[in-house]
C-alpha cells in the first residue's frame, strides 16, 4: 500500500517495487485514503509519506500510529523528505517489529527494496538520521538494560541501531569480522535476548538500545540544527549505512 500525495512519486516508487517483484494493493493521497484502504487490504507493508493532506504536516505519521495500533500485522515504512521526531516514539512504541524510517533520499536501489522487504517480514529499518533521536525521546527509560554490556559491546551496539552490517561495523571499528561477530552474541546474551532467529534478536537488541540511550547523544547528534523537530538534510547514503534487522 502506497500512500503519498505527490503522483509523480507514487507511480514511480510503485514502478520501482513492482519490478522487484511486489504486489501494489493500493494507493493513497491522504492519510483517510491510507486507513480506509488497509482496512480494506490488509497489506503486508504500508509505505507512508509523513506530510499529507490536508495540512501537509504530520497527519502521515499520525495515521501510521493509528495504523499501528488497528492493524498490527501490517508493516509500516515512513517516508520523510526531512526528519521529523514528533510522534515517532509512539510509532515504535514497545516493538521496532515491522517498523521503518527512511529519508527519500534513500529510495533507491537494492538497499531501499531490502529495507522494504526486512519491514514487510516483520523487521525494522531506521534512517541513521533518526536513530539518536528516538534514542533521546526514550533517553532515562530503563538505562539499566545496557549496564551489563562492555564500553566496546556498547559501540557495536549503537552502530547496530545505526544499521550497520556486521562487515560495517568491523571496518568502523577497525576490528574482524569474527571478533564483531562474537560481540553481537554477547550483546544477545547480556540483554538476555530469547534464543531466536537472529534477525529477531537483532531488533530486540536495537529497540533496547532505542528505550536506553540517554539523551545526551541526542543532544549532540542536533548541536547544529535549529530545531530537533524538523532538520534538512543533504547527506548521502554510505552503501552500507542502513538500519536493518539483520546483519
């Protein structure tokens, strides 16, 4: 289900996807539009733009929360050509399951149509943009999940809720990919992480991460903008700079 006001985006992005092999359901230019066709048909994944009519403000983001809520079996990818944190931590609010945050500069190409699918099967996908933002609207919620973790399993922890690949983390952190790899694990076993499918554990780990940052990070990730709620941004994706729920 695709629900954006501007036309032009909508059928490309729905040329794009359909290419790949996803099934279009249906289309919306407004949030009502959006709620009244997933009542209709339980799509697996709804790719929502945060401005829509009528006001062009929020109402996008404040029908994924009601989308949310009525249908949680449905996924939901938010689209925002700026970043925009109101009303995000209620999106996520206890599980990042089936949950996702891009910038539209990032709709493009295999990563854009991985993170679709990860969303639709039940992942997340945050922009990096997003990630130490959210993590300060939870910031002083449970920090005591993290307090086990070592300072190193604490870096590839955040790096994790950055999307980072286990590869990428390695290169970052100028370690092996084994040595990653073996500190994923402890995390899982250190935030005592259900014996899953890794991926599942992947997205319980981040959301943990997500309720315990404190909002320091926040803080110094926005130094620079004017305003936390609304930030331009023009940075373009590394190939692996991405927020999955899988390595």
């Amino acid at each position: 289900m695709l629900a954006d006001d501007a036309e032009l985006f909508r059928t490309a992005l729905a040329d794009l996807l359909e290419r790949d092999g996803c099934v279009i359901v249906g289309q919306a230019a407004d949030a009502d539009g959006l709620l009244d066709a997933v009542e209709r048909h339980r799509p697996d994944l709804a790719v929502v733009d945060i401005r829509m009519p009528p006001g062009h403000h929020l109402e996008g983001l404040r029908a994924a929360v009601r989308l949310r809520r009525r249908h949680p079996g449905t996924g939901v990818l938010l689209l925002s050509q700026h970043l925009e944190v109101t009303h995000l931590d209620e999106l996520v609010g206890q599980s990042a399951r089936g949950v996702g945050y891009l910038l539209k500069d990032r709709v493009t190409g295999p990563d854009f149509l991985s993170a679709i699918r990860r969303v639709a099967s039940d992942g997340c996908a945050f922009d990096p943009e997003v990630v130490p933002l959210l993590a300060g609207q939870r910031g002083g919620a449970r920090r005591g999940e993290l307090a086990a973790l070592s300072t190193r399993e604490r870096e590839v922890l955040a790096l994790m809720a950055q999307g980072r690949s286990n590869g990428a983390i390695a290169t970052e952190l100028q370690l092996t990919t084994r040595t990653v790899e073996t500190h994923v694990r402890n995390v899982f076993l250190r935030l005592s992480l259900p014996d899953e499918a890794e991926h599942n554990r992947r997205v319980l780990a981040v959301l943990a991460y997500l309720r315990s940052a404190p909002r320091a990070r926040a803080r110094a990730t926005t130094s620079a903008s004017a305003s936390a709620d609304s930030v331009d941004l023009g940075r373009k994706p590394a190939a692996d700079d991405w927020s999955t729920a899988s390595p």
